[in-house]
C-alpha cells in the first residue's frame, strides 16, 4: 500500500507520520512545483491519495483520476468536498472523505470578524491609505441589528450564538434545522428584512448561485453580507457592483484568489484563513489521518460519496 500525501512532512506530527507509515509506504509531496511533476501517483501499487488543496490547487480532475492505477481512495482535509467528483469517484468504486466540524469555532469568529470590519467601513479606511475620512467612514454600532442566517448548521449556528451574545436580534432560514431561540423567516423576508446576512449554507451542486442577482436585489440599502461558505454560491460580481453603488453596505469573505485592493470599496476579503487557527490545524490534522488509515483499513469514516 502507497500513501500520497500532497502537503508538508512538517504539517505531521511524528506520531501521526509512525502511525501512518505503519499501513503502508508514505510519500509526501511538498509544494505545487512537485505536484505538478510527480509520478508518484501514476505507480502500479495500490494507493490512497491524501490531498491538501494548497498543494493541487483545489483541483483534481476527473481526467487524472482516469489516469491514477488502483486508487483506493481520496482524503480531504477539508469540509468542502466538491473541488473533486464523489459521484463519479463512487461510479469507479473510490471512496472520498473529508474533515466536518475541525473549524466550527473558528471559521464563525471569522465571520463576525468580516461583520465588523465592514460595519467599521475597515476596506475604505485601507484603500484610503489609513486615513480617515470622517464624513465617508462613519461606522455603525451592531448591538439591535438583525442578524439573518442562511444554513443553520454548525458554523451557522455558532455564528448565530455570537450574534445573540453581542445583542443582535438574530432569524435565521434553513431547509432542514430548526432553533427555538432564534428566529425562523421565509427567505425572502429574511433577506428582505436583515441588517447583516450570512451565508453559512452547504457548498454544492444545488446550492450554485443560491444568493443570486434576484436575491441580492431584495436586499436593503446599507445591509450587509457576510460570505464563509465560497463564491459558487453567490453573485460575487454582481454584490461588489451593489456596494459600488452604494446599494447595499459592504460584503465580507476571505478567499484565496482575489484581492480586496482590486475593488476599493467596502469589500473586506481576507485570504483564506477562516478556517486556520491552531486549534483548528491540529484537530484538522488529527481528523485527516484517522480518515487516511480508517480508508486503509477499508472501514472509511467520514466519507463523502
């Protein structure tokens, strides 16, 4: 057995690297360069592929999955999971897996980071050369604002907690979950009547665009969206056009390929360290090598096909 791990020897304790090396012959591929010009992954022997996403780029093909010789499984270190094909992996009897819940806590602090560093008007403050400007970054005080949650999962509900905790009056819509402290709205009502929005719903195939044009435009003048869940799921072009015009307030994410020195105006994007705290790298890591053994062992937990 070959295990392929796409990220850094050091990111590894040296108990998880034993515990590894105990199932199989491991093999780390460090940076993209390598990735890029490794054979390792098109060897003969059976294998399962551990893939970091900063490595592959948050990319892996189903033309290179053809490709790959007696693959036993993939394993993910992240929530989302839909940067590579379950469905077809499980047409091809090659199971997924992934890491939920390693970075509740801290991808909905991030979220309240974003909330107020917009409402401070932070992004305008930067773009201005950290000076103020008193007529233009006038901010806002959160405490009574509504805050409306789309997905009350874990990071939803957390993030909801938060809210609670700092005085805001928090709705919430979700297709499945239900919170009798909190508020449930329709979704247009919700969207319609929030001061701050946050999309913390599942990242999928029937979630695409889900905050598309239609519903950015029931959005109030100066409200706010917070986005922690990935830029499939809205209209990111179309919301900055709605801050440029002063539509709606400001827009808050963290995503690794755009910059917020590209819009100058009240769009705070933080690369993509919602989830990268230490708490959460270590039970991150913790949970990624008992999915990589327990596909070894063939009793896969944590699988997402």
């Amino acid at each position: 057995m070959k295990i392929v791990i796409a990220d850094k020897k050091t990111s590894f304790t040296d108990k998880q690297t034993s515990l590894l090396q105990e199932k199989g012959e491991v093999v780390f591929i460090e940076t993209k360069e390598d990735w890029n010009n490794s054979k390792e992954i098109f060897s003969e022997e059976e294998k399962v592929l551990a893939l970091d996403p900063g490595v592959c780029d948050w990319s892996f093909p189903n033309e290179i999955i053809d490709k790959v010789p007696n693959l036993k499984g993939i394993c993910l270190p992240t929530t989302r999971f839909t940067w590579v094909d379950g469905e077809y992996l499980k047409k091809k009897n090659i199971v997924l897996t992934n890491v939920p819940k390693y970075s509740t806590e801290s991808v909905a602090e991030h979220a309240i980071f974003l909330m107020l560093s917009i409402t401070k008007k932070l992004p305008l403050i930067i773009s201005n050369g950290w000076k103020l400007d008193w007529e233009k970054h006038l901010g806002y005080e959160i405490k009574d604002k509504r805050m409306g949650i789309i997905g009350l999962g874990d990071i939803g509900s957390r993030v909801a907690e938060l809210g609670k905790g700092m005085g805001m009056d928090v709705c919430y819509w979700s297709r499945k979950s239900k919170d009798e402290r909190y508020t449930y709205l329709e979704l247009e009502e919700l969207i319609k009547s929030s001061d701050y929005i946050f999309l913390t719903i599942a990242d999928g195939p029937e979630t695409k665009e889900f905050m598309n044009k239609e519903r950015i435009d029931m959005m109030k003048k100066n409200s706010y969206i917070i986005n922690t869940t990935g830029n499939e799921v809205w209209d990111f072009n179309y919301a900055v056009e709605k801050v440029k015009d002063e539509s709606i307030g400001g827009i808050g994410l963290d995503e690794d390929k755009i910059e917020m020195k590209d819009y100058g105006c009240n769009v705070m994007i933080t690369p993509h360290i919602a989830w990268y705290t230490k708490e959460s790298f270590v039970e991150d890591y913790r949970i990624w090598v008992e999915c990589i053994i327990s596909v070894v062992d063939n009793k896969p937990i944590n699988a997402a096909n």
